[in-house]
C-alpha cells in the first residue's frame, strides 16, 4: 500500500474566498487531477489487497530478524493430526484444501503431512538424542504445528519453518512450508527430516521461554551491578544458587558473543557430527553456539564435577575474571582453545566492593580440533570443537580456564594474540 505523504501539500480551502477566474480554473484542475489519482490508487489497492486475499500463504515473523506479533498464528482448517506421545497436533493452515497454491498440489499436502507426522514420531522415540526437543516436549511449549503452502515473515521473506508466538505465554506454533519440503526433497522421507526439524526446537524452546531475558551488552558494561562473589562465597553456595547468580553475570558484564560476530554467516556442526551445516539466517549460527555455550557455562557452575576437579574454573566464573566466552572463527591460527588476559595496567574495578581484576576471555576456535598436548583432548573424541555437547564443551572450557587463567599480568600473551584476533 503506497503511504501518504504527511508533508504533500494539499489544495487550500477556497469556500466563501473570491479568487480571480483563471487561479478558480486551475484549482478546478488541480482537484480533477487528485480526484483522478485518488480514484486510481483506490482501484489499485482494491486489486492488491484482492490479490493478497488469494495467495494461500501463512505470513509470520521469524526468530530474530523482526518483530514478533503475538496471537494465535494462523486460522487452521480441518481437524488436526495427532502424533502419539505428543500433546500437540499438526493443522493444515485454512485455504489449504482449495485451489492449488505455490506449486503444491493436494497430493503434495497430504505427502507433507504425513512426513512431518513421521519425522516428529522419530524425534519422540529418539527425544533424549534432542535436548531442546525433550526441554519443549516437557515444558508443552509447543501449541501446535501447521503446514502451509508457503510461508513468509512480515517482510515478505519465505522460510522453510517460521516459529511465533501465540498469546499464551510459554506457548509458540512451528509454521512449516510445503512447498520447501517439497523443494528440498524431504516429502516421504521423514527419516531425513527428523533431524533438520529438531533444528528447530532451538527457537520453540527459545520463544516459549518467558523467563527474563539476558540485556544485551553493548560499549560500557554494568560493572557496579555485577554481582561479584570472593572465592569463600562461592565454595559455599549451592549448585543452583551458583547458577542464578551466573544469569545476572549475563545481564550485567559476561559476554557470550565474540566481538567481531566471526560466526556470523558461517556454516554450523551439529553436535556429534563433522559434516558443516549451511546456516537459515545470517545469525543461526551465532545464536546457536551461544546457546551452547551459555548451557556449558551453567553445567560449570552447577555440577559438583567441576567444583572437585577444576574449581578454579568454577570460581573465575563467578568472582569477576571472565568476561567472555565465545565460540570464534580464527582461520589464522591452528589452536582450538585460548584465554586472552588484558596486562595489569588495564585492570578494571568491579561490583560493589570495587573488586580490581584483569578481564579474561575464553576463546573457542569453532573449526579446529583439540591437539593431542591439549588437557581436554580426550572429551572431545576427534570432534571440531562446534560439534561438541554441551558437557563436552563445558569441561572443554572448564579445563582451559584451570590451566591458563592466571594471577599475574599476561602482556607479552596479549600482544601475540592481538596479532591474530578476527577482523
């Protein structure tokens, strides 16, 4: 629809003012030629919105890349289908069933159908190989599935699968589109799409979660208002109480998220396997990995594992030493792991007591694999360091901070490595 111009001018009121002849005759003119205009974009935004009205096709936002509306997603038709173990069911959007819409017939509706059914059949069988599966399928996060011939977010933009919010809280719909799994191949071979769908379930898990979120972090960090423990604190806090005071770190200075965003527009492993993985959005992969890292981060603080064998770990968390921990893409160099320490003369003072510390990064180089002097080798089992779990990469990350997170200044460690950091 063609916006208005609030800054046009507009013909002036000429009721009850004498005017000359000629100037009567040219705002005469002048109102033909807007009434005329009016009346064609009148014409033609009827023909538009009759046009939209047709297209069968399911419009949503997607996860991160622009507002989210909430509601209840689109009308459905039908009554749904049911996947056994599964308090959700699967609609076809409404207008399905009617005249064929972006190359998909009835057969290939059908065909979409059934596949999702089957693909989400495997994922239930196979739940504990999903965790963010399992996490939606516990918290009943998702409020249903529906299929529609195409599906598109408010600019336009078509996507494979589009998750949105519905207006109960904790509670998303997973929009997926026919004709891109009809395009990509994956009607009647749900087995192949099992795992691409469980992809997925990183935003059901993510957009259900009405937790408060984590501020994002930008210039100046909160540095009076991080809650900075002494290292007795800390040995005697709980596992649990460890953890929550590790999600205010989040909104106040600890930073999951290199920098530069190396990941962004990179290709992604999924856990356990080597072959790279073509991200949907230009921030999948940056987003995925931060997950990821923030569940290891919690695995750290929590378990009693890593309090007895890398307590150091354990309390550089959560006495103000780290201040980032991301994954990288560092093509430069071949090591998969790396603790960057600003030299003493750039020590910061933090939290309420004025805690003086030298902020420390841990680096995680996404592509390279664990060398055999390296002290995590053996829990990463020849992986890349992107295709490892969560408890792998904690221990990973665990280990890294014991042996080289260090009490004195590191200058000479820093100006190698500025050398090297991600443009």
């Amino acid at each position: 629809m063609k916006a208005i111009d609030p800054h046009r001018q507009t013909s002036p009121n000429v009721r009850g003012v004498k005017i000359p002849r000629r100037t009567a005759r040219s705002l005469g003119a002048g109102l033909l030629i807007i009434l005329s205009r009016v009346a064609s974009w009148a014409i033609g935004a009827g023909t538009l919105a009759g046009a939209l009205f047709f297209v069968p096709v399911t419009q949503a936002n997607h996860q991160g890349h622009s507002r989210h509306t909430d509601g209840d997603g689109p009308v459905t038709a039908g009554a749904g289908y049911s996947i056994p173990g599964a308090s959700f069911q699967i609609f076809l959007a409404q207008g399905s069933d009617s005249a064929e819409g972006g190359g998909v017939t009835q057969g290939d509706r059908d065909a979409a159908v059934e596949t999702v059914r089957g693909a989400l059949a495997v994922l239930l069988q196979h739940r504990a190989d999903y965790p963010r599966v399992e996490e939606s399928l516990k918290k009943e996060a998702l409020a249903r599935v529906v299929i529609a011939p195409t599906v598109v977010n408010d600019e336009g933009k078509a996507f494979p699968f589009l998750v949105t919010r519905t207006k109960e809280p904790g509670r998303v719909i997973l929009l997926i589109s026919a004709s891109s799994l009809k395009e990509k191949g994956y009607l009647h071979h749900p087995d192949t799409l099992a795992p691409v769908l469980a992809r997925e379930f990183q935003w059901v898990a993510s957009k259900a979660d009405t937790a408060p979120k984590p501020k994002t972090v930008s210039g100046e960090r909160m540095l009076k208002a991080a809650p900075i423990h002494t290292d007795q604190d800390i040995a005697a806090l709980p596992g649990e109480e460890r953890v929550r005071i590790l999600q205010q770190l989040f909104d106040t200075y600890l930073r999951t998220v290199d920098d530069q965003k190396s990941l962004d527009g990179q290709s992604y492993y999924e856990v356990g396997n080597t072959a790279l993985v073509a991200p949907t959005h230009r921030d999948s992969t940056t987003k995925l990995y931060e997950i990821r890292i923030r569940e290891a981060l919690q695995h750290i603080v929590r378990e009693p594992f890593f309090w007895e064998r890398t307590p150091k770990a354990v309390r550089s968390l959560l006495n103000g030493k780290v201040w980032n921990v991301a994954f990288v893409k560092i093509d430069q160099r071949d090591w998969a792991t790396r603790t960057r320490v600003l030299p003493e003369e750039k020590a910061i003072m933090v939290g309420a007591r004025d805690q003086r510390v030298q902020p420390a990064a841990i680096l995680v180089n996404t592509y390279r694999t664990a060398a055999p002097d390296d002290p995590f080798y053996p829990d990463t089992r020849g992986l890349p360091m992107g295709a490892l779990s969560a408890d792998q990469l904690a221990r990973v990350i665990a280990l890294e901070i014991q042996h080289n997170i260090q009490e004195k200044s590191m200058t000479g460690h820093v100006a190698q490595d500025e050398l090297t950091a991600p443009k």
